[in-house]
C-alpha cells in the first residue's frame, strides 16, 4: 500500500503526510494574517524586480503581480477562511496565486525564501505602527493642550512623596504627561529607523545566486537602508524589540497618568471628573460611576510588559540564523500593538472632557502649608542663610500647626517671634499665586513660562504630525 505523500508547498523531499498536529503546532495563519497587505506589497517589489532583471518574464510579473492584487481584495472582503493546513499566510498568498495562474505563479518565490520574506513583512509593518501610534500620541498631547488653556488660571498642590509640597498650575501639571509622550514620540520615531533596512535578497541564511537588485527593492518599498549580513537580516528581531521597549515605556506614562485619574476622581479628592461615557456602572451599587477604562489602561501595562519579557526570552539563546522559535515573535508583538492603541485612544477621550472642579482646588491649596518654601526663599533674600531659614521656617510650621493656622493666617507679631527680619510683605510672598508667579525659571511653573511653553507645543505638535503624514504609506 503506497503512502500519501506531502502536499505541502515544501514538501519535495518528504515521503509522508504530516501528522495533522504538526499543522496545529506549527501554523502561525491564526495571527500571521494580519500581515497580508505587507506580503502582498513586499510580493509585488520582488516580482518587479526579477522582471526588471530578466529572471522572469514581464508579462508572467504582470500576471501575478495582478493576482496578487485580486487575492489582497478577496483577504480585504473576507479574513476568516485560511486553512490551517497552509501554515502561515505568506504560504497561503501563494498557494492561493497558484490555484488561480498555475505554474506561473510558482515563479513568484524565485529568488527568496520565507525567512527574508517574514522579517520584510514584519519590518513594513512595525514601520507602519510605529506612525500610527506616533499619530495616537500625537493627538493625546493636543488633548493635553487644549485642556491645559481651558484651566490655565487654576493652581492646585504639587506632590512629593504622595504629600502636598507646592503649589503649581494644574496646566504645569498637565504638560508633564506632554513632556513624557515627546520622548515616547522620539523613542518610535527611532524605532522607526531601527526597523528602516530592507532585508530582502537575504534569502534563507547566505544571499541569493541570482542577480536580484536589491536596491531596486528597497526604493520601491521607501526603504533607507539595505541589509548588510544575511544571516543577521533573516534572524534580527531587534527592531521589534525596540517596539516592544518603546510601547512598554508609554504604556508605562499612561498608567501613571491613570492612577492620577482615578485618585483625582475619587470622593476623598474631587478634583476632576471623568465624563460618564467613559466610566461604568456597578451592577449592585446604582450610586457607583467607576474609572474603568483608565483602571484598564493600568492593568494593561503589566500584559505590555510581559510581552517584552516574552520575545527577550524566546530570543535570548538562539544561535544564526533562522529558527522557528522567531515565530514567538508576532502574537507578543500584534498583542501590544492592539492593547497600545486602546489606550491611547482612552486616554486622549478622557483628557478632552474631564472637568475640573476649580472651587476644590482651592480647597486642595489649605492645609499641608505649601508655600512654606516660599516663606525660607522669603527670608533667604532678607539676608538670611538658607540653613537657617530653613530651620526658622520649620519652627514657625510647628507653631502654626499647634495654633489650627494656615501659614497666611499668623498675625505678623506671631511671625517676627521666629525673625524680626519678617515685614508685612510676607504675606504676599506666601500666597499660591504669588508662588507661582514667581517661578519664571525655564522649566517652572509660572503662568508666563506655561503660556509661552503651550505657544511652542503647539507648534511641536503640528510638526509631528507633518512629520507622520510625510512617512505614512499604509500597504
């Protein structure tokens, strides 16, 4: 009786069917589909190309080139039909392109392997990611600006320590978070480049026999850089670490940006309040409006987290060049992507209509005696050591606090007990709006510095977006 012999596209040498949970086990189509406009596009790159270098024929690159198109269409309308038995959906693309041409579309694999397909694939895609996600941050940090105009007048405590320190404007306060997403916006920028070198040509492991023009390849495809190791170029998943890092940091920012959220909105605070299309109900509690989704964006960095972990790991004792433990390398980073845009996403709606309680803000400047370092500066210009000012000051928090006092609130006999260098305009120096007014260093929150900082944020902002409308060609 004579054995079924593989049909699989690779499945010359083999005298055997495959076990049908070695197609279980091995397929990566479940997730690897998502690539399919990048194959397809890298597909049509190098079929030109070896028509352009007589390995084929024109008119057969014509034909598949136009199949190829007809196949994006089809997974366009419909992607919930690839068998598992195809593997992954570079081998479903091009089984796919020989049902419909035949022994031409055979051809369409000349000169490549799937290991310099693959890392091409996921290089167009981690590109494209990376401008959409700078596109998400962007918007984000329009939130933030827009949102620091409308409170720019309102000042509430700053914190060290999760303890009230100084006074500062809530917009100061807001453009912190603008602060960390430019550096996020710089760190996928990088990445960009990091995944800018076009490894086809690469092959399996050693390079190709055939005459291929890489560089073609590359321009066609906006590349900046080629390859320049093989066997690198078919194992480096660097790039995609540096995705990974970039999304781990920013999700990082969010979730402190979440926990500020939450606590600001709680009963205890009130600071703010989150737009109830953002929160949730409870199903026992018909009072409750929970922060759910910055609770979500919370508990996500931890998943983002551990999918940085995940590909450190698959990668960390692999020898040159290919293996197919670099298949462990999509669902991580598919998984970040997707969670990383959520967040974004819920973050830039509720920045844009959380409301700020000013009157409570007010509240929020008693007690703590904030301006307590305004009153040592005070001193230390009237000629007083900052030591001994700062011991002075001290000794007058002490006293206040026995007496049930705001430091505004002592009489200017009890003040000049501590030092007779204490005037009447003390009590000017000590109050939150003059804190922040007097803090026009670079950096500081006074409301000239924030105001000329917004003017050029803005501008920052329409240069990013310049910037991802320039680079963005979605495939």
């Amino acid at each position: 009786m004579s054995e079924k012999k593989s049909e699989k596209l690779w499945g010359g040498r083999y005298s055997h069917e495959i076990d049908s949970f070695v197609d279980e086990m091995n397929a990566s189509i479940p997730f690897d589909w998502i690539l399919y406009p990048y194959d397809i596009q890298g597909s049509i790159a190098h079929v030109k190309m070896l028509a352009r270098q007589g390995i084929i024929k024109v008119d057969e690159a014509d034909r598949i080139i136009q199949s190829l198109l007809e196949i994006k269409n089809e997974i366009d309308e419909d992607h919930t039909h690839f068998p598992m038995e195809d593997e992954d959906i570079h081998m479903h693309i091009e089984k796919r392109l020989i049902e419909k041409i035949g022994d031409v579309g055979k051809k369409l694999h000349t000169a490549r392997s799937r290991n310099d397909q693959v890392a091409l694939d996921t290089r167009l895609f981690v590109r494209e990611k990376c401008l959409e996600t700078g596109k998400l941050i962007v918007e984000l940090q329009k939130s933030f600006l827009d949102k620091s105009e409308e409170y720019l007048d309102v000042i509430i405590p700053g914190y060290t320590h999760l303890q009230r320190a100084q006074p500062v404007l809530f917009s100061h306060y807001l453009l912190a978070y603008y602060e960390m997403l430019t550096r996020d916006f710089q760190r996928f920028v990088m990445t960009y480049r990091s995944a800018d070198s076009m490894p086809l040509g690469s092959a399996a492991l050693a390079g190709s026999t055939f005459p291929v023009d890489r560089d073609f390849v590359k321009n066609f495809l906006n590349f900046h850089w080629l390859s320049r190791n093989s066997l690198d170029a078919v194992s480096d998943r660097d790039f995609i670490l540096d995705f990974l890092y970039s999304s781990a940091v920013t999700i990082m920012h969010l979730s402190r940006l979440a926990e500020e959220l939450i606590i600001w909105s709680t009963a205890e605070f009130s600071l703010i309040q989150i737009d109830e299309r953002y929160t949730t109900g409870s199903s026992i509690m018909p009072q409750k409006r929970n922060p759910d989704l910055a609770e979500l964006v919370r508990g996500k960095t931890g998943r983002i987290y551990g999918n940085l972990l995940t590909l450190f790991t698959v990668l960390k004792g692999l020898p040159l060049a290919y293996n197919k433990d670099l298949q462990e390398d999509k669902e991580p980073l598919f998984d970040t992507v997707k969670q990383l845009s959520l967040s974004l996403r819920a973050m830039s709606k509720m920045i844009a209509t959380i409301k700020v309680d000013k009157e409570r803000a007010k509240e929020m400047l008693k007690g703590g005696f904030i301006t307590a370092t305004d009153l040592a500066e005070y001193l230390v210009k009237k000629g007083v050591p900052f030591r001994d000012a700062h011991r002075i000051t001290g000794e007058i928090v002490a006293y206040a606090e026995k007496k049930g006092k705001e430091l505004y609130e002592l009489e200017l006999e009890e003040l000049k007990r501590f030092s007779s260098l204490i005037e009447n305009d003390v009590f000017e120096a000590i109050m939150p709006e003059t804190s922040v007014k007097q803090r026009k260093v670079t950096g500081g929150t006074s409301p000239d510095y924030v105001r000329e900082l917004l003017k050029k944020a803005k501008q920052e902002v329409e240069w990013r977006a310049e910037f991802i409308k320039k680079h963005f060609q979605p495939y």
